[in-house]
C-alpha cells in the first residue's frame, strides 16, 4: 500500500456537506481498486463555524488544514449571514484561509463532455475537444494595490493601483510550465504588454522562464484577444496563465463553455504539492437538503488532487473515466438535465460513479 495521505475535509455551508459526501465515497473506492491510502479529518468552516465557534476559519480548523496533505472543501456561506460584519462572513474565511495556507494560485480545468455539448451556448462542432486549464495569480495584482479617493481638478478621482514584483510572477509561471508538461505541452501566457508596465515584467519573465522548458509550446495573447479566442477556437488551448483580474474574468469566460457551474472543479496551490481542492460553485442554499445537487464537480476535483498533489495518475484517470461513463448511459442530476422529470439525486449519482471506479 502506498503512504497514507492526510485529508483535510471542511465540508462548510448548504450543499457542501452533501457533494463532499460523495467524494469521499469516491476516494475511498480508489483506496480499494488501486491500493492507496487516506485519512479524512473534519473541521468546521464557513457560517457553521460562525455560528458553532463565533469565527470563519477557527484555529484548529487551520491547525488541521497545515498538518494535512491535502483540503478538500465543499462551499460556504448563505443568506443566514449575508449581513454580518466582514469579519463574522463566511467569505472572509475563504480568504483567510487562501492566505494562511500560501496558496498563489486558482486552478480551474474547462473540459467539455461530448454528452453535455447540448448544455452549452456555443455550437457543439467549437466546443469539439476542449479540455483546457486556466492557472489564475491569486495574491498580487490590481486587487491588492493601493486603491485611494481625491479631490481632482474635476472633482473626485478613484485611484487602484497594480503592482506585481518579479518573483511573484516567477512562481507562477513556472508552476504553469510544470503543469503544461504533464498534459499537451502548450502555454499560453496572457497579458496586455501592449499597454502595462506589469504586463510588460509579465511577458519579460515568461519569456526568460521559458528557455527551462524548451519543450513546451509557448504562446503569448493579449487579453482582449484571448476573450475572443477562448469562444473562437477554445479547443485550441491546453494551459493558459495570467494575472489575477484578466484570469478571475477569463476563467468565468472559459467556464461557461462547458454549460453547467455543478460540473467544475478547481485548485488553489501553492508552493510545493500542497493543495486546496473544491467545486467552482457555491452552497446553492435554493436546493440545500434536498438531496438534488450534482456532485460531479467536487468528485472532480478529487480527481485534480491525486494528478496535481499526489501524482496518482491513474487513480485520477479512472475518476474523470467514470464520470463519462455514466453522463454517457444517460443519467443526470437536475442542472443538467434536458428532462428534469428524469433527474436523479446527489447520492444516486455518486453511487453510479463510484461503481464505475475500476482499473
Ligand atoms: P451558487 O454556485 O451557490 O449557485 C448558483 C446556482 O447554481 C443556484 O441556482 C444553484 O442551485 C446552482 N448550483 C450550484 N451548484 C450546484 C450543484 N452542485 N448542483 C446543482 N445546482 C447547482 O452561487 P450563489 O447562489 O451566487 O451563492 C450562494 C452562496 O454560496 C453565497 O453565500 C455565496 O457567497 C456562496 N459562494 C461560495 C463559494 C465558495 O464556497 N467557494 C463560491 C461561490 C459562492
Ligand atoms: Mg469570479
């Protein structure tokens, strides 16, 4: 048996704990079929946490999270705390917890399955093939910079600053070029060197970082171009990587080719193998304890932890394989359905996945 890894579980707010369920179910069956190891420790988090400990993020929660080797996390927040102070909102502690933790960057892969083709707004013969990763730089950038008001000669002038230093760009491309290596070998750096001074750092750096990985295919695309590129020909793309507020705009862009939010999953890394793995979506409190959400993303996204943190290759193959197999049988959970009538729950689906785990 392989060294057993330690799992963080923080199941949080609404359909969390219900999608989560189902992963873990997911990841036990890997334990099975390919002799791999976990240990799961739960910790509160999120509006439970709120109201169970009077804090987001609780002490032992992050205590838990840094002995761990990997988070897996469901979704948090909901109306029940919408209007409390910043620092008693769920939301904070996604931030918290991002930063605690070092985690620089936000991972999400947009792969169409030729099943679901229906579900998007693009013609399917454009979607045909599309399986690419947005790697977005989570801690630097226009949203972190000096932002301030004053009077002007015209009156009130708003003013936010970007800044990036050089080896906060450094890190994440080279962890992009890595991730590019593992897949078809192309990158695709985005940026607007055009016009900014940190686009211009951006590009001078990628350029310079790219001489370390001769074999991977790179590309350079200005922003505004890669917001059509991505509806014009996104099968073409494999990694993309780019700053903080081009990549939380571009991979909202690139996930709506694949049709529904209950189907993608995503990560947050940072340096080394360490990472935080969760669905793209949020606790849908409309359709909490109803048992009728889709938990294909957050079992996705187990599937991105064993390629990305663990390096089970096949573990993650035989996830991603199974979830085809049964969108392809016909069945389907409620947001992706065509025939709602025919819709079947959370614990349904994560069964039939499940069973469909094999070598
Ligand atoms: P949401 O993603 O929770 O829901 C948007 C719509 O998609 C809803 O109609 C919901 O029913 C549906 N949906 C989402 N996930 C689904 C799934 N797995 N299966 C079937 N349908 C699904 O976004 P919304 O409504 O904007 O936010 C709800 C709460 O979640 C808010 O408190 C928000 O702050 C929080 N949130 C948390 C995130 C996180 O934990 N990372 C991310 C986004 C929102
Ligand atoms: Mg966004």
């Amino acid at each position: 048996m392989a060294d057993v890894k330690k799992i963080a579980v923080i199941a949080g707010d609404g359909i969390g704990p219900e999608v989560v369920a189902e992963a873990i179910k997911a990841m036990k069956k890997t334990e099975e079929v390919f002799g791999y190891g976990f240990e799961f420790e739960h910790g509160l988090f999120g509006g439970i946490a709120i109201d169970e400990k009077g804090t987001p993020l609780p002490e032992d929660t992050l205590a838990m999270c840094k002995r761990s080797d990997a988070v897996l996390l469901g979704a948090v927040g909901g109306p029940k705390w919408d209007n409390n102070s910043k620092e008693l909102r769920p939301e904070t502690g996604l931030l918290g917890i991002r930063k605690a933790l070092g985690l620089f960057s936000n991972i999400r892969p947009a792969n169409v399955f030729d099943c679901l083709k229906e579900a998007s707004t693009l013609k399917p013969e454009v979607l045909e093939g599309t399986d690419l990763i947005v790697v977005r730089e989570l801690t630097g950038g226009i949203y972190f910079g000096e932002k301030f008001r004053r009077e002007g000669e015209n009156g009130q002038e708003a003013v936010d600053t970007c800044v990036y230093n050089v080896n906060e760009i450094e890190r994440i491309v080279r962890q992009a070029f890595e991730i590019a290596r593992t897949r078809s070998k192309r990158l695709a750096s985005v940026d607007k060197a055009n016009v900014l001074e940190t686009s211009r750092l951006w590009r001078e750096t990628v350029i310079r970082i790219a001489t370390d990985y001769p074999d991977v295919e790179l590309e350079h695309v200005l922003v505004d171009n890669c917001a059509m590129q991505l509806l014009r020909r996104p099968a073409s793309f494999d990694v993309i990587v780019t700053e903080n507020m081009f990549g939380d705009i571009l991979s909202d862009e690139a996930a709506m080719l694949t049709g529904s939010i209950g189907m993608l999953s995503s990560a947050s890394l940072g340096e080394g193998a360490f990472g935080l793995y969760e669905p793209v979506h949020g606790s849908a409190p409309d359709i909490a304890g109803q048992g009728i959400a889709n938990p294909i993303a957050t079992i996705l996204s187990v599937a991105l932890m064993f390629r990305l943190t663990f390096g089970y290759h096949d573990a993650a193959e035989a996830i991603e394989r199974a979830v085809k197999e049964v969108l392809d049988a016909g069945h389907r959970t409620g947001d992706i359905a065509v025939d709602k009538s025919k819709a079947i729950g959370t614990t349904a689906m994560g069964d039939l996945i499940v069973n469909a785990i094999r070598k």
